[in-house]
C-alpha cells in the first residue's frame, strides 16, 4: 500500500544515539505516513528498540532530529507531556500496577493526564476493553490475568488516551506461544482501523500479513527497508538474507 500520499506523522533525520562510548543508532533517516504500519525487525542489540524509544523522547537522541506531528522533540522547549498524549506505547512487560484493577489501570492516565472526567473516562476504558475482548475482566487485577490478557490490557490503556500513533516495543516477546495470537489479532484490527502503528517484533508472519511497510536494522543503522514483499520475500542485502535464512 503506498501511503506516501498520507501526511507525515514522523520524520526523523541523521538520528544517532550513544550510551557513552557505544553508537547504538547510527545516522536513522525515515518517514513514516499517518495511516501507515511500519515494522522494525533485526538481530538483537541492532538498536530497534532503542529507536522506538527515541520516537517518544524515552531515550534523548545524541544527535539529529525528530519531528512527530510537526513538532521537533530534539528541542528542549517542547512539552513532552503533551507529545506523549498523542503517542500510545506499549512495552513487552506490561507495565500494569498490579495494585489497581484493570478498569482503573485504564482510567489513570486519561482523570490524572488529560484531566477527564471520571464518568467519561470510566465509559472510554470499557468501551477499550470491549475494543480488546475483555470487558468481562474490568473489575480483575493484573495478577488474575494471563500475559496476552495483560498484554490486550495494555493495548487498551494506551488507547484510552486517544493517541493517533501506537509504538509496540516487541509487544509478544514475553508471552507463551499460545497467547501471541491473541494480541497480533488486536493489533490487526487497529492496523485494519487506520491506526499509525510502528512496532518491533520477531513475528515475521505478522509483518507479512499486516506491514505497509518494513524496516531491517542491524548494527545501528537502517540496511534495508521496503514492502513485505520487497524486504522479506525478496531481500536484496545480503545481511538481510542471513538474517531472514535464520529465522524463517
């Protein structure tokens, strides 16, 4: 599908990103168009997760820029709080508070952050877990859940917060084999709704079937990126190739 018709959602230029003497990223450059699914996938330690984490200002990049929805976040000024209100994050361990049942594990970011209403926020969060098949569990606590239950739990949270970009930090990793369908199936569906999604995973079936488009990352930098068909059916990179013979 060619998005580049779309609106620029993110646009990030000669990234890079150093933990003291380490270069994680090296010189990032790409764009990604709203309405766009883009997967990240690479080796561990090629820097996929950290570049994640740049696109929400969690890791401060060393170096270039990134503008999400028009705004620069490289620069100090920006209010991040209120970037962050658009950008929905979802981690490979939940990240729940497991002293709170799952209705207000849902409902505190929306009352505290964008100052909702109690009521409306309460109707919101139902109506997200409803989105991720678990109303039923509203009133459970986290440690009653199964790992894909939480992990759709999760889903649902960020989106209470209305955000227009999901971020999925290797959203299945954690999970036992049986559970992963479970959680690719909702991220099918928001892919299917228009959501701007950028995900790291190992799932390569998942990026087949759901990714506009994917991006290969080893040692830091960008080595291939393209259609499914393009980077997983017909790589052209040789470190692509090797990597793909070893998963596939």
């Amino acid at each position: 599908m060619e998005s580049n018709d779309k609106a620029v959602k993110i646009k990030v230029e000669k990234l890079r990103k150093c933990f003291g003497d380490l270069e994680v990223l090296r010189d990032i450059s790409t764009e990604i168009h709203e309405g766009e699914v883009v997967v990240i996938l690479g080796p561990s330690g090629s820097g996929k997760s950290t570049f994640l984490r740049c696109l929400n200002k969690l890791e401060t990049a060393t170096a270039g820029s990134i503008v999400v929805d028009g705004v620069d976040i490289s620069d100090k000024k920006v209010n991040m709080n209120k970037v962050r209100e658009n950008i929905g994050m979802v981690f490979q361990h939940f990240n729940l508070f497991n002293n709170m049942d799952v209705i207000h594990n849902l409902m505190l970011a929306p009352t505290e952050l964008k100052k909702a209403d109690k009521k409306e926020a309460k109707e919101r969060a139902m109506a997200m877990l409803k989105r991720v098949g678990l109303e039923e569990k509203a009133d459970a606590y986290p440690a009653q859940l199964s790992g894909g239950q939480k992990q759709r739990v999760a889903i649902a949270r960020a989106l209470c917060m209305k955000p227009d970009i999901m971020l999925f930090d290797e959203p299945t990793s954690a999970l036992d084999p049986e559970m992963v369908g479970e959680v690719l199936a909702v991220m099918k569906q928001l892919a299917a709704d228009g959501m701007t999604m950028v995900i790291v995973t190992h799932e390569i079936g998942f990026a087949r079937e759901v990714a506009d488009r994917v991006i290969f990352m080893d040692g830091g930098y960008i080595v291939e990126e393209g259609t499914p068909q393009e980077v997983i059916l017909n790589p052209k990179e040789a470190r692509t190739i090797s990597f793909l013979n070893k998963v596939l």
